[in-house]
C-alpha cells in the first residue's frame, strides 16, 4: 500500500456512519485540536469534495476524536493498524474498541464483513479477541460493554449466526463466563439454520456482497425471499437475524444484498449507486435473483421481494419494474414517491442533504426532477401484476404514512392484488411486541397463500397481544 508524501486534505464529507475510510494518507502527527477546529469548519462549510481524503464522522466528542485519529492511522496503532485499515480500502470496520480514551491506544478492531474476526492490538485488545475467537470459527459480535479500564468486558455473541449467548470476559485472569443463551437459542437450536456469504457478479461485473440462508431439509430449489435493506447507504451483515430465521422455519430461503450504493464495503462500492435508484441499484437485486435461480438455490415461480424504507421503495420498484420475476412483495415503511420525499429528505436515513442529492438528485435540477417522476412507484402502479403487502406506521416522521395511502388507493383503483397491514400507534418500523405478533402472522399467511410456503397458523399469543394492544 502506498501513502501519500503529503498532509491529508482536510475533512470535508461529513455524514452520521460512525468510521471513516481514508485510503492514501500520510502517517504523521495531528493534534487533536487540529483535527477538531478541521472538523468544525467542515460542518460550517456541509460541503463534500467526493475523493479519497473525504471523511465520514459526527465528531460529538472525544470517541470521536479516538476513532479519526486511529483510522488515518495518526502513531495511535502504528502501522499494524494502518496497514489493516487502509490495505482493505473494500471493507470498513463494524466497530473500534478503545477501552481507555485517553490513553492513546485502540485495543481491539472489529471488521464489517468477510472475516469478521476482531483483531487485537493492545494486550487487553489481543486477550479478548483470543477470547472471542475461543467461542467458535464464526463468531458474530453484537454488544460489547466494559467497566473501567477494561478488565471486565461483557458481551453478547453469536456463533455461526444461530442466536446469542451472553459471556463476561476477565481480562486480568483471561477468563470466560458465561451467564446464559438468549431463550430462543434454548428452546430452538435446533430449528435455527447457519447464515452463509456468498458473492454474485452483477451484469456489469460488479462483485455484490450477500447473505444466503437455505431452509432445512430442502435439497432443490425453495420458495425464496429477497430481503432489500433500507438507506440506501445501509448494510446487511453477518449476524443472528430473527426475522430471517423465522423465514426460514417457514420454508423460504433468504438471500439479502449488498447492492451497490451500499455502506460498509468501502467508497467505491458506496459511490457506484449514486443516481442509480431504480436503474443499477435495482439491476443488483435483479441480477441476484437470477444468481439464485441459476445456482438452484430459488424457485422461480415463488419468488418475493421485501424491505423497509428504501428497502420498501426497492421492493416496490421490484413489483412494477420486473413483474415477471417477482410473484409478491412485501413493501414496508417505503418511500413510494421519490420527488415528493425529496422535499423532506430524512436525516434519521443517515444522510445528510449533501448525500441525498448523490443518490436521488436535486428537486431544483429539472433533469433529476424528471428522474424522480420516471422512477417512482406511485407513478408506475398500473405496471405491478404481483400481489403486494402494504405495511405502514401511521406515526411515521421518517416517510409519510401518506405514501402509502396514495398508493394502496391508486392499486385498488387499477383492481390490482393489494392488502395492507397498517398500525396505529407505530412509526417508521415496527417497535411494540404486540405490532410484531400481527406483523408475523400476516407475513407467513401472506406468503404462504402467494408463494406456497409453511403458516405457523393461529397460536395463544395472538388473542393476547390484540387483548394489550388495545
């Protein structure tokens, strides 16, 4: 890897992802204050240069200032470090462990995707990563807590992605307890399926990161799911996922992309979706779908599509972009009219207005205006043939509940094969235990009736959630 001769530039892309990824700069001494007084006049400026020397981070306190010192490699680390961070300029990091911030030392990294084992720097770093990788080949990290100085660290784990088991870590002793498994994992080891990585080629030869996971007992090719994650600058990771098991348990596999304009797989892969909702972003999942019917993973006349948010506008895309390849969808929270929501864009997306406009465009520009109009679900529902699952929060602050509204009215006008589920009292995304009982049953019933999948059929708890929730 070879680093520039040169001061970095200053930091001028500033967005809420919590790391930064800056391939090619110098190794050399930067005060703290500098590295503030440059981020305060970035936040000033809310500009975005888009090359290589761009920075990612809300710098709200010194966590912030650790994490950017250790990422440009600033003699925090040495060159280990750097060398980790910057040669894999494809991946970012899922998480920086810095048991002491003022000390001056990162002690643990924890990679994004891929190999997701934690790397050790410190001696406190390097016992706890021994002590995680102890637990199994594959070990998913999902909370990590720490009193003091570190000695004792708590955390919540998932080996090969079946559910949690929470462990304390005594770094002094270098000792492992663990205090329980999560009650799923207890009463349903048994049940749970192991979540593969699998990489798909992409028309144009792109390399798209996913995540496979097969329902047991099934040789051939299977009812399948494509899971659509939000954003779009999200991510789906290597990890326990209820919502995929139970899936699975109900006879779908589930494959979830990585499609390009992604988060945590590097710039250049973020970069490559800018513009390109509804085009290439779209081709990625399409191309996917095809992958599995070819690998004789997905049966090709039971396929759904599903997501939420962005995922939501994707799988609506899906339903009237590509009505022959999807037999349902499940379009959940989802921004149906680009141009309309361009007006408001969210920043609990993560993005900031900078960023909105690289992905969807400006609503001043009438060339992008157009665009918005040209790719808009709510515009193209006379194109849909698929039966489609409306899910919404009528609290929704994120994406108007209106939206969905508009385009349940303009289906059933067209006599299109449209149900809805929406909820009362919930938001952007589903939060009361109650609203997921009637989520989950709604979503295997539907499912099963389009795609001929397994329903759990009535259970006990049902009664009693609408009992609570009313």
């Amino acid at each position: 890897m070879v680093f520039s001769a040169r001061r970095p530039d200053l930091p001028t892309e500033l967005h809420y992802p919590k790391f930064i990824n800056l391939p090619n700069v110098q190794l050399m001494q930067i005060s703290d204050q500098e590295i503030l007084r440059a981020v305060q006049r970035a936040l000033e400026e809310d500009v975005g240069s888009g090359d290589a020397t761009t920075a990612s981070i809300i710098p709200s306190d010194a966590i912030a200032v650790a994490e950017m010192r250790a990422r440009v490699g600033l003699t925090l680390c040495g060159l280990d470090f750097a060398r980790i961070t910057f040669e894999q300029v494809d991946e970012d990091l899922a998480e920086i462990v810095n048991f002491d911030l003022y000390d001056g030392k990162i002690d643990m990294v924890i990679p994004q995707v891929g190999d997701v084992t934690p790397l050790g720097f410190t001696k406190a770093g390097k016992k706890l990563a021994k002590l995680i990788a102890k637990q199994g080949q594959h070990v998913s990290i999902d909370r990590l807590r720490w009193a003091g100085n570190g000695n004792f660290v708590t955390a919540t784990l998932s080996v090969d992605a079946q559910s949690y088991s929470y462990h304390i870590f005594d770094l002094n002793l270098g000792t492992d307890t663990k205090i329980s498994d999560f009650y799923f994992k207890t009463k349903h080891t048994d049940a749970l399926v192991p979540t593969e990585t699998v990489q798909i080629t992409a028309r144009d030869g792109m390399k798209l990161n996913a995540l496979l996971l097969r329902p047991k007992g099934v040789d051939g090719a299977a009812p399948m799911v494509l899971e659509v994650h939000g954003g779009p600058a999200g991510q789906v990771k290597w990890e326990y996922h209820h919502f995929r098991q139970f899936l699975v348990n109900r006879g779908y596999a589930v494959l979830a992309v990585n499609f390009r304009g992604s988060s945590g797989l590097g710039k250049i892969y973020q970069a490559a979706g800018y513009g390109e909702y509804g085009r290439k972003m779209q081709d990625d999942l399409v191309d996917a779908t095809l992958w599995a019917i070819d690998q004789g993973i997905a049966d090709p006349n039971a396929i759904a599509i599903n997501g939420s948010s962005y995922g939501g506008y994707a799988s609506a895309m899906g339903l009237v972009r590509d009505p022959d390849l999807f037999k349902a969808g499940i379009i959940e929270h989802a921004m149906l009219d680009v141009a309309y929501q361009s007006q408001y864009p969210p920043h609990s997306w993560g993005l900031y207005l900078g960023q909105w406009e690289r992905y969807f465009g400006d609503i001043n520009t009438p060339g992008d205006m157009e665009k918005m109009h040209q790719r808009s679900p709510i515009n193209l529902v006379a194109q849909m043939q698929a039966a489609a699952l409306m899910v919404a929060g009528k609290r929704d602050p994120v994406v108007g509940f209106e939206q969905t509204e508009r385009f349940i009215a303009k289906a059933k006008d067209l006599g299109k094969n449209i149900d809805s589920l929406i909820f009362e009292n919930e938001g952007h995304g589903i939060d009361k235990w109650q609203s997921k009982i009637r989520h989950a049953r709604r979503v295997e019933d539907f499912l099963a009736e389009h795609l001929g999948g397994r329903s759990g059929n009535w259970d006990w708890i049902e009664p009693i959630a609408a009992y609570l929730d009313n």
